[in-house]
C-alpha cells in the first residue's frame, strides 16, 4: 500500500497538483505541513496583540471600526488555518498546546512593540505587505486545504495592506510631527518585516524539500526581494523613506540592491529573546485561560446535542 500510494503521491506533485487530507502522503510531509500551517495560526493568533492594543486609542470612530475589523480578519485567519491544520491529523487542542509550552514557533514580527499609532500603519503596509508577498505563492500549495485558505486569506491581507498604507499617507501628508511619527515607525518596522521571509536561503533548513514537495514556490531570498522591489516606489509614494543606506537600483539584475540585515537579532527573537516575547506569551497563556468557559460550555452543548439527537 505504501509503495501504490508513495507513487500515487509522486505523480499528483508532478503532476502540479492537489493531495487532499485522505490521500496517502509521507510522514515528513505531513509533519512539515503540519509545523507550518500550525505555525501560521499561532502568527495570526499572536499577531493580533500589537494591534489589539491600539484599538482604544485609534484617533477616531472610523480608524476604530477598520482596526476592529482587521484585528476580528486576524483571529478567523488563525481558526481557518487550525482546521486545515487539523486536516493532517493532529487537534487544534494539541497544536495550542505546542504554542504555550513554547515547541511551537510564531513569526518574528510580531515580538517587537507597536509604539505609537503610525505603527497601525506601517503593520499594515509592511506586515500585511510581506504576508502577502509570501502567501499568495502558497495559494498553489500542493496541499488543497492550506491552498484554498490562502486564496480567502490574501483578499483580506490585501484590504489590510491598503488600510495601512493609507494611514501612513495621512499621517505623511499632515502636520510635520504626524509625518515624523510616520517615518520612525517605518524605520523602527522595515528590518523585522523584511526578515518575515525567514533565514536566508543557505540557513533555510526546510526549503529545499518544501520546494520539492510544492509547498513553497519560491525561496526565502527570492520572496524578499520581490517584497523590497514592491515598496520601495510604494515609499516614494508615501513621501518616506526606507532606513536602508545601501537600498539602489541594479539595472543589470533589474532589481533593488539592499543592505545586510542581522541575522543574529534573527534568531535571537526567534528563540525566544526578543524585546516582547515573555509578554506576547504570557498575554496568550491568559486569554487561553480566560477562555476555559467557552470552551468546556461548548463541549457541554455539543454533548447534550449529540445525546438528545441520537436519542
Ligand atoms: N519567525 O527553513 P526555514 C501573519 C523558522 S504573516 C519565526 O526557512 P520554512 C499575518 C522556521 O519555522 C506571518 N521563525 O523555514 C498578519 C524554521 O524553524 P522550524 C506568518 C521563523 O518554514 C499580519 C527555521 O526558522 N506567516 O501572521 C521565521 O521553510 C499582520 C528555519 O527556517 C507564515 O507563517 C520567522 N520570521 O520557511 C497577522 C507564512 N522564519 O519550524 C497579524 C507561512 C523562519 O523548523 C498582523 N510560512 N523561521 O523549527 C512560511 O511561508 C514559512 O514557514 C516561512 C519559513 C517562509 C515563514
């Protein structure tokens, strides 16, 4: 059976394909998927906080209701993402408990602190504006469940991108304090956006057999540098500029050349030593407590449920 199905499981990635949750597929691809799409949930989950936090202080009703709705996008992002997740086998219950006993990673970005409203802004054009850039490749995921999320997913980042863009343009185009408060958030933001994308590709330990298995299109360098390629007339634009001294035009590669970023700062957030990291976590490991009543009325519901309708 394994070897029909290995074969069945080669010819569908050769193919370009789909292998949907019943197919037979190798353990290390499902292990690998798993490790992302659980990884890309907890991204979601976590990355609502810095966003959270400004929603009592958006400077008007408007900003407010946008900022509500984006932070609402994020958490149905994740609970989409746990259940193509759970497509592979494993529950939401044991990849939550990945994240809050820390076997799990989240993105990098969202450990460093949203400091002042213009952030809510450069979030949105530089965050979402990388996420994009790294999903919309994943909506040919050979995996058919993560694909077809990431087609919904994208819609909505690309909405978040834009409400984020348009705040920087506002706060660029009024008072010099707004338009400085712009610019430092954008400076303080570009670098850890940019590192989104991962490890260069020579650290990437994953690449190579994701790329095989058509989970990821394109390399993490190559994501990268399509993204700097996207915003630097996208900068113009704003009237801002990227904190980058080394960011030029190389009419030979018809790309953006840019500066070195620290990959030590890197895996320092990543493991754990970033400058909100012990707060993301504690906050998570609260809300998930506080939420210990929803989840045992549900499961008390759908008990009842199942016993009145098999009754
Ligand atoms: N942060 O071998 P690779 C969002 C880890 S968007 C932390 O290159 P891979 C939307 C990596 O896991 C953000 N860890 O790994 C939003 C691996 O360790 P492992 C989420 C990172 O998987 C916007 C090791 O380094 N997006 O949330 C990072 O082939 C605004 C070696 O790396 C996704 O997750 C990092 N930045 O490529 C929400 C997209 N980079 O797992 C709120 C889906 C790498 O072996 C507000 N994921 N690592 O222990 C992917 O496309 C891939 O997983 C990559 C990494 C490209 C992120």
């Amino acid at each position: 059976i394994e070897r029909a199905g290995q074969e069945h499981f080669d010819r569908i990635v050769a193919a370009d394909s789909r292998i949907e949750p019943r197919d037979w597929m190798p353990e290390g691809y499902r292990k690998t998927l798993t490790r992302q799409i659980s990884q890309h949930a907890h991204s979601e989950i976590i990355g609502m906080q810095p966003e959270a936090n400004w929603i009592t202080r958006a400077p008007s009703l408007k900003r407010k209701a946008i900022l509500m709705a984006k932070v609402q996008d994020e958490a149905g992002h994740g609970l989409y993402l746990y259940s193509a997740a759970e497509t592979l086998g494993t529950p939401r219950r044991e990849l939550n408990q990945q994240l809050l006993h820390g076997r799990a990673k989240y993105s990098s970005i969202f450990n460093y602190p949203a400091r002042t409203w213009a952030d809510m802004g450069a979030i949105g054009w530089l965050v979402d504006g990388a996420a994009i850039a790294n999903q919309v490749p994943l909506c040919r995921c050979s995996y058919g469940p993560y694909g077809r999320a990431m087609v919904r997913v994208c819609k909505e980042e690309s909405f978040h991108q834009r409400q984020g863009w348009e705040i920087l343009h506002a706060l660029s185009h009024g008072t010099p304090a707004q338009k400085q408060m712009a610019q430092d958030a954008v400076d303080r933001l570009y670098a850890p956006a940019l590192m989104m994308f991962g490890p260069p590709d020579s650290d990437s330990s994953n690449s190579d057999q994701s790329m095989a298995w058509n989970i990821k299109r394109f390399s993490n360098d190559e994501l990268r540098q399509r993204f700097v390629d996207m915003i630097v007339p996208q900068a113009e634009a704003l009237g801002l500029t990227l904190p980058d001294p080394d960011l030029k035009w190389n009419e030979e590669r018809g790309h953006y050349d840019f500066g070195p970023l620290d990959w030590d700062e890197f895996w320092r957030v990543v493991k754990g030593g970033g400058p909100l990291n012990a707060q993301r976590m504690q906050r998570r490991r609260e809300a998930h407590a506080e939420g210990a009543w929803v989840r045992e009325a549900a499961e008390a519901y759908a008990a009842k449920h199942t016993t009145t309708t098999t009754a």
